[in-house]
C-alpha cells in the first residue's frame, strides 16, 4: 500500500493505493481515522453497488460508520445531468443529511464527479470521500477536487472545486472491468507521464499492457500518475495556470466527445486522439522532436488506441471547441508536449494549423 499527499494547507488529504482496500477500509488507519462514528450516504451506480454493495458495506460497518443509506445512479456518462443531480439531492434530504455527514462516492468517474458536485452545495457543502472504481477515476478524475455535470453545450461545464477528505483507490476493483474500462483510464497514465515523470514513461514502455497483469508494477505506475497530479494540483489547485497542463489531450478530446453527442469514444479513448492531436501540433510548431513523437505515438499504439476519430468531421470538432470552459478571449488555449515528462500550456493555435493538423493526424 503507498500513500500520496495532496498538498493543499487545510484541504490537503492522502490518496491511498493498494489492493484489497475496500474489503479492508477498517485497516487503512487514514479511512478509520476520517469515518469512524460519522454518518455517510454512499453515492453509487447500480452496477458497482450491484457487485460490491454487502462488501463496502460490512466494510464501512468496520470503521463504526453510520450508513444514512444509498443512493444509486445510473451507470455511464448520460447520467450525469442536473437532473440526475436533483434527484440526489432529493434523496440526501429524503435521508435527513445534515451539515457534519459525509458523502462518500464509490464508482467511477461519472459518480466521483456528480457526487462530489453534490456534496460541494449541500448545505453550501459538506465533506465527501472518492472510493474510485474505474483505473481513470484512480488517476485521474478522483484527484484534485474537480466536480461536475454536462450541459448540451459542454462536457462539465456546471461544477465546482471540492476537495475530498480522502481517496481510496483499491487496485483490486480493477479485476472486473472490461478491457475498453482499462484503456480508458491508461490514457491519463500515459497523460501523466507525459507531462512530468519520463521513468514513469519508460515502465509504461517496459511493460505495454502486461503492466495489468503484474501487481507491484501496476501498484508504482498508478501511485506515480497520481503523484504527477497532486504536485500539479498543489501549485495551482484552481486552474490559474500551471494546472492547465492536465488538459494535454483533453481539449480536443472532449471536443470529440462533444461532437460525437458522447456515445462515440469514451474519455480515455478520446484522450488518446487528442494527445495524438497535441502531438502533430507540437511537430508542426517546431517544439517536439521526431523521436519523441515517435514515441508516445507507438506507446499509444501499442496500447491498441486509435489516434484519430472516425465518422466526426472537422466542422463539428471545431464547434465543439468554441464552448470549450477553458477559453480565454474568445480564444481555446491548447497543450504541447515538449518531450518526455515537459509540455507546455497556454499555447494559441490558428484555425487554419487545426485543420491542416486534423487531416495530416496519422
């Protein structure tokens, strides 16, 4: 079990990462510490609580909790809307939350994301813990205090920051996702280092996607992607500046989601192609070499992503990017690998270079 800090002064809390966390939350001494004799309601989907609900719950019976109840969502991305998100708070009414329980969001991102959401305006907010399901919410979307839903003009563009008090991510829930759930979360892995840690990189190279496979490997990469995202977090924990550098591939890659009314690739899947995309910019532009492109391109590969997508065209990518929440002046700022583990943000490209690298994107 490894433990990372997020380092945010009051708000500053532990990812813990690990196998068999969830069957054992009264033996990782931080959850025991946080949970016991607390009132909760745990947020889910129908499909985690349908595998782990009598597990998580004897488990939480373990740390002296005092379950209020459950509330379950739907699975998948299409339920996380504000309508979705009023039927939760309807509930946590219904269960007469008050302003000292907690929330804890046990599922993938979809449910990390509306929970958390929920949590920050109950009651003009209350504390909540992320028990990540998916290898993208362990990553990614469970680090750093991101909460939201999606709107018909944009992917999460009604949310908030809120800080978990905890994350515990069990690598043992990993053993039951699909293949297309993993790939979806190895995007932000290979995001991560990418951006800030090229021995990170070189495992991820070593291993390819045997790295599933084999425990302690899989333990240190997921524990280093994280670490990647709590310092960046920590620097600039609102998104002022140096925090952009998360969004390398994800400026394209919800513009793809969006265009594609998200039923077409899934985020880590569009990621990809966006990190694909941010790569070719950064050849064109002079600040990438040929090798280095060459390799997060066949890392990508190797993984079996399709680096560009199919059957959406430009226009609607294009589109899609004019409600992009991160545009400054009328103006989407993108991200530019500069090699392996440095990149770049706040970087302004002209139309004319995004159509012309959307064509020649291989």
């Amino acid at each position: 079990m490894r433990s990372i800090r997020v380092e945010l002064a009051q708000r500053s809390y532990e990812v813990v990462v690990g196998r068999g966390l969830v069957g054992g939350l009264g033996d990782v001494s931080q959850a025991k510490a946080l949970l016991s004799t607390r009132r909760v309601a745990v947020i889910s989907d129908h499909t985690v609580s349908g595998h782990y609900r009598t597990l998580f719950e004897k488990a939480l019976e373990d740390t002296a909790v005092a379950l209020l109840g459950w509330i379950d969502i739907e699975p998948g991305e299409t339920s996380k809307t504000v309508t979705t998100l009023s039927t939760i708070w309807d509930r946590m009414i219904g269960l007469g939350m008050e302003r000292g329980d907690m929330v804890v969001a046990f599922g993938g991102g979809v449910v990390g994301d509306i929970g958390g959401y929920a949590a920050s305006a109950y009651q003009r907010g209350i504390r909540f813990v992320q028990v990540p399901t998916t290898l993208l919410a362990q990553v990614d979307s469970a680090v750093g205090g991101k909460t939201a839903v999606n709107h018909p003009g944009g992917k999460n563009l009604i949310g908030a920051f809120h800080q978990p008090k905890l994350v515990v991510a069990d690598l043992e829930l990993l053993d039951t996702l699909a293949h297309r759930e993993l790939l979806s979360g190895m995007a932000e892995l290979i995001k991560a280092a990418i951006l800030g840690d090229e021995t990170l990189f070189k495992l991820l190279e070593a291993h390819g996607p045997d790295l599933m496979n084999e425990p302690e490997a899989l333990e240190e990469a997921v524990s280093r992607a994280v670490a990647v995202k709590a310092k960046v977090v920590a620097d600039d924990e609102r998104e002022g500046g140096q925090r952009a550098l998360l969004n390398l591939g994800h400026t394209f890659g919800h513009a793809v989601e969006a265009a594609a009314g998200f039923t077409g690739p899934n985020h880590g899947e569009a990621v990809a192609m966006g990190m694909a995309f941010a790569v070719t910019l950064a050849q064109k532009t002079a600040q990438l070499s040929t090798a280095d492109a060459g390799r997060i391109r066949k890392l990508l590969e190797d993984w079996g992503y399709e680096l560009r997508p199919s059957n959406i065209e430009f226009s609607d990518i294009l589109k899609a990017l004019r409600f992009d929440k991160k545009r400054e002046g009328g103006k989407t700022k993108w991200v530019l690998p500069l090699g392996i583990g440095k990149a770049r943000w706040g970087v302004e490209i002209e139309g004319d270079l995004l159509e012309a690298t959307f064509d020649a994107a291989k």
